[in-house]
C-alpha cells in the first residue's frame, strides 16, 4: 500500500514536471529556455519509466550481472560516468574560483563583453551586464571601460556601440568609453581590446565585466596576451544558466583539445 502510493507520488510529479518542461517550450523565446524545457522533459519521462518498469530493470540488471562481457560493459561505463562527473566538478569549481576574483585596488580598465543585440536593445543578458559595469564605473571614477563586440546577425549597430549608448545615457562620460566593435568571438573580445589598451595606453589591469561562468575562459585568454585580469560578473537569469554553463564546460574542454 506505502509503495503503491509512493509510486504515485512519484508519478504525480513526474506529470507536473512534465507540464512545466512542455510549457517553457511553448512560451519559452530563448534557446536556454528551451533547454531547460527539454531537459526537464527528459527528467520526468525517464523517472516515470523507472518507476513504472523498476521490477523489470531490476531483474534485467541480475540477469546482466551474471553475464561477465556485460559485467565489463557496465563497468566501463559506470568508470566512464564517475570520471565525467569529476571532470565536470572540477572544471566548475576552477570557474567558481575565476567569478571570485576581486579587481586590484587601483586604476582598472573594464573589457565588457557584448552579447545579443536586438535591432539597437541589449539583450537582457547584455543588459545585466552593463548594469554591473554602470555601478562599477559610478563607484570607480577613474576607471575606463573597452566595450567589445561586433553587429550581430539581428541587430543594426554593433554590441559596443549599443553598449556605449547605454553607458552614457546613464551619465558615464563618452571620454571613458572605448569601442571595439567587430569581435565575434570571446577570443577575439579579448585580442581585439588588448590591442586598444595598447594602442590608448589603458591600465593593463583589467576587470572582465561578463556573466560568472565566462570569467574562466575570458581571463585565461587575458592572461595569454600579457593583461592581468580579475572579474566583475554580472548576473545570469536562473532560467538560463544551466544551459549556459553546461555550454561554457564544453567551450572549455574545446579550448583545450584545439589548444
């Protein structure tokens, strides 16, 4: 009777979060919001089947343990999902740490990287951003800031010259700003406003001003063209991040294999 009704339970809210995935996949605009959508989907059908069939994947499971090539197959991949899991821990933790790198206590420049513009609006990720660079630059007098990023594929102006906008609209003087706006790349974000910084003899300490799980990324390329970074993460939507970390893992473990 317990069981029963705790497989029921299980069932119930397994519909539930199969409901809210297919929602966000209706209303959802972003593609994060479509992950999460999908990933919650993928989440409650395969609990609902495991729930459903777990008499039968049980005894399935028996039969395959007295069988020694599958013995062997199933502990392959149980090594092969246990070292994953510690890659990816691993490599969150080491973005953890870049997001928790406190700007020096002197004259910085600010590399802020761009993201979607929509005609000539941020987006809100782009927006979060520059709210976060807007507070930094009010409480920094001094500072500066390099807006990188290039025209992208639905926007007519480039993402610095957006950024700029919205920076000055919001009292931070146009003589601070300086705009690098052909990037599409986070490698070329950095490249392309390090040679700015050279070429108006900015301070090389620079804060990236980007979303938490970038920093890791962005400050490794900053420290390969000889700037010395520390970070300024912006908020990323609740909704989103999942998929943009997960995202960002990959970006990384490319970077390494590609070198």
């Amino acid at each position: 009777m317990i069981k029963n009704l705790v497989k029921a339970t299980i069932l119930i809210f397994c519909a539930l979060v199969f409901a809210l995935g297919t929602l966000l996949i209706i209303v959802g605009i972003h593609i994060s919001t479509n992950f999460l959508g999908v990933s919650l989907i993928a989440f409650s059908t395969g609990l609902a089947f495991i729930v459903l069939f777990s008499r039968h994947i049980v005894t399935l499971l028996k039969n395959i343990r007295k069988r020694r090539a599958w013995r062997i197959v199933i502990n392959a991949v149980a090594i092969g999902v246990i070292a994953a899991l510690l890659y990816i821990a691993v490599i969150s933790i080491m973005m953890i740490i870049a997001m928790n790198t406190s700007p020096p206590d002197e004259d910085v420049t600010l590399i802020i990287h761009g993201a979607q513009v929509v005609d000539e609006e941020p987006n809100i990720i782009l927006h979060l951003r520059l709210r976060a660079a807007l507070e930094f630059m009010q409480a920094n007098p001094y500072s500066v800031a390099v807006l990188s990023g290039g025209v992208g594929n639905v926007a007519t102006i480039s993402e610095g010259e957006a950024m700029r906008r919205f920076l000055v609209n919001n009292g931070i003087a146009n003589d601070r700003l300086f705009v690098e706006g052909y990037s599409t790349s986070t490698l070329e974000n950095i490249a392309f406003s390090s040679r700015i910084i050279e070429e108006q003899d900015l301070p090389r300490n620079v804060v990236i001003t980007t979303d938490g799980f970038h920093q890791f990324r962005a400050q490794s390329f900053a420290r390969d063209v000889g700037l010395n970074p520390s970070a300024l993460p912006s908020t990323t939507p609740i909704t989103s991040l999942p998929y943009y970390w997960f995202r960002e893992i990959a970006a990384i473990t490319t970077q390494v294999v590609l070198g």
